[in-house]
C-alpha cells in the first residue's frame, strides 16, 4: 500500500479530510499523519525560519521536518491549504520546495475550498500512487512493437498509433460521446497503416474518458494524465535525461509538471477560472471572426498593452474583449492581449506553486498558438519554450510509449 503523508491546515474545520481519505483509498493508498511532538514543533518553526501567526500552520512545518529527518516513513507527500489563506499559500510552496530540495518523494500540492469533492482530488492522489507504483513504466524511454495510445480529453480526442518507437498515424476529433469519439479517432490513426485493432500489441489510454473507454476495450494500461503527459512531453523532446517542466494548457485545466529523469516529482493542475484555458481563447477566436488556428500568427503580429483585459473570469474576460474593440484596439492587439492575459493567469495560479526547470516543454493542442507560447515565454523573463513534434497529442504518445512492454495482447 502507498503511503501518503499529509502535511494540512484546516482540513478537518472545512470537512475537506473524509474526500482526501477517500480519493486516497480509492487507489489503494493510506494517508499518514507526520509524527511529531510539541517540542519539536517550537524546535521545528525555529529552524524552518518562516515567521508566521497561525498555529495550524506551525505544525505542518514541524511535520514536514519529521518527513525530511526521517522520522515518518512515507512514499509521498500531499500538501494542502485553504485557497483563502494567504500565509497558508505561502508556507504551503516554501514546505514543497523543502521537501523536494531534502528528498527524492513526489510532491502534490492542493489549494482547497469548504466545497471540494473527492472527484477534485482524484487525479492528484492517482497521480502520486502511480508515480510511487509505476516508476518502473515511467522509465521506460523507448516504444516497442504496435501500440495505440488514446488521450479522451474535455474537449478533443486524440489517438496515435506507434511501431518501433515511430508516430505511424494520428487522430483528432472533438470529444463527444467519449467511446464513439474514441472509435472513430483509432479509425482515423488506422487509416492507411495495413494494421486493425486485432495486430495491436497494446493500447493505453489517458484523459477525462480513460475509465469508460478503457475498460470497455480492454485496454492495458488505464493511466491519469499527468504522469502520462509528463513522459510524453520529455520522450517527444528527447528530455529524458535531467530535469524539465511540462506546461499543458487545456480546454477546462491546465497540468504542470516537473519531472526528474522521466519520472514526475511535483504536479499542480486546475485553476480560479476557465478565463487560464484555451476555452477563453476558443471564444476569443470566434469573437475576432477568425480560425483558432489562425489566433497564434495574429497574437504575434500585435500588441498586448494596447487592448484592456484585466479580468480573471472568463465572462467579464470577454466584456473587456469586446470594449476593447469598440473603442478601436485592432484584432492583432486583441489577440496578443487574449494570449498574454492567460499566459499571465497560469503564472499566477500555478507557475509560481512549482520551481520552473528548464527546458519548459509546452504541450496539448495551445502549444500551437504561437501568440500563446511567445507570451509563457516573456511572462517567465524570456525563457526559451519547446514546442515538440505532436505536441498535440502528448497524452496519446505519452499512452502509447508506457503500455509498451507491457505484454502483447493477443497472446495465449
């Protein structure tokens, strides 16, 4: 059984600590409360050097001690803090970076509301266990034999079907009902190849539909997307080696991850408000008249300071979008304000919860919007971005390189 070690304030006022225990037991994991005394607390908040009012939080800097000086035996670390509490936000990265600086355990940081469900929490504690029981897969660096991979997402599907450490076909289709959008995404990957399911040697499949699709096509390998999309992103990079940070900016919420030789050590995903996702820029290409495929060149051509958007919230983003026009800002400045305005968002809610590591590996289907990429770029001071081939698709590849190995389906 995993052990995961929590280190919280407030979450049993808020009535937050049944979901997390039970988003934790759903993966056959145990939550473990970091020993300490009341001695070592005072001792602990001393040497911590952080200074700070609230009891509550003493005690979890003094329980994060405990993890790094050995005293809880633990396979990985949940912390979490009340969204409203800005000293709980600030010790809550300062124990993260502690922690990763002291030790080799993955990381998950959570910020929580009084109305948080296990649903919220689900894919972070899958995330931790299967970081902690898969290290293994998550080493793997090479695809080998027929493998499809399949990436249900909240708003697209993607499929890739890989040989031999090869991209051989693609799909993509909007995500409608998820096992249709599936089907018809492996036809289209399919197509052309010579090969039907009956010659695929596994398949793996990440995203908002893993569970449906995949149990009902038998697919090997049922996995959550940030450790999917962490080894998709450094294999098509060939960042396999090293450290790295992977950015994917989603249709409902965006994933960041650090990874370490392959293997994922600190993820933070969500946000405030669909105003950080591609959705907003979605509406945003549809208000300017133009294909979102068009946004990114438009971005690039203009000027973000000469169009107004100062809201976080995606409703009252789009008032400032259409002030912005009436009072004679160009579609280019809109677009460039569009791109900053989300890249700005995601740096706030998330990019400043982890260490960016560099190289920043942007991935999922924003990572095409150049406006988008040019604008993380110059938010984090000009820090050079990859945009791999089949950026894309790096759920799917991601999919498709860890069923590898996995044992050939249609074997006796």
């Amino acid at each position: 059984m995993v052990r995961i070690a929590q280190i919280s304030c407030g979450t049993e006022y808020s009535g937050v600590q049944k979901e997390i225990v039970k988003a934790a037991s759903t993966f056959g994991a145990e939550i473990i409360i970091p020993v300490t005394d009341i001695d070592h607390i005072e001792d602990a908040y001393k040497k911590f050097g952080f200074n700070c009012a609230s009891s509550g939080i003493k005690l979890m800097i003094a329980r994060a001690i405990s993890i790094v000086e050995g005293k809880t035996d633990c396979d990985a670390v949940f912390i979490a803090t009340c969204f409203r509490c800005a000293e709980g936000a600030l010790v809550r990265n300062e124990i993260r970076r502690f922690i990763q600086q002291n030790t080799n355990l993955p990381v998950v940081t959570y910020s929580f509301t009084e109305r948080t469900k296990a649903d919220e929490l689900f894919i972070r504690m899958e995330a931790l266990s299967t970081v902690v029981a898969r290290k293994n897969i998550l080493a793997r660096e090479k695809q080998e034999g027929l493998t499809l991979g399949v990436d249900s997402g909240s708003t697209t599907t993607k499929v890739v079907l890989m040989e031999n450490n090869k991209v051989i076909g693609t799909g993509w289709l909007p995500t409608t009902d998820v096992l249709e959008s599936a089907t018809n995404g492996i036809n289209e990957a399919m197509r052309g190849t010579g090969y039907t399911m009956d010659d695929i040697d596994g398949m793996g499949v990440t995203g908002y539909g893993r569970l449906t699709i995949g149990h009902k096509m038998n697919a090997e390998l049922i996995q959550e997307e940030l450790s999917v999309n962490s080894k998709g992103a450094v294999y098509l990079a060939d960042s396999q080696k090293g450290e790295a940070t992977v950015l994917d900016i989603g249709g409902m919420d965006n994933k960041v991850i650090t990874v370490n030789n392959g293997i994922p050590d600190n993820f933070t995903m969500g946000g405030i408000c669909a105003g950080a996702s591609g959705r907003f820029l979605e509406l945003t290409s549809r208000r300017l008249g133009v294909d979102i495929t068009e946004l990114g060149p438009l971005a690039v051509k203009g000027d973000y300071r000469c169009a107004t958007l100062n809201s976080y919230c995606i409703v009252f983003g789009m008032q400032d979008l259409v002030t912005s026009l009436a009072a004679g800002s160009s579609k280019q400045d809109v677009a460039a304000a569009s791109c900053r305005s989300v890249a700005e968002q995601v740096y706030e809610q998330q990019l400043q919860e982890i260490d960016v590591r560099e190289p920043l590996i942007q991935v999922g289907g924003t990572s095409l919007i150049e406006g988008l990429v040019e604008a993380v770029s110059d938010v984090l001071g000009g820090i050079n971005v990859i945009v791999p081939e089949y950026s894309q698709y790096i759920g799917a590849v991601g999919s498709a390189l860890l069923v590898s190995g996995m044992g050939k389906r249609n074997e006796e």
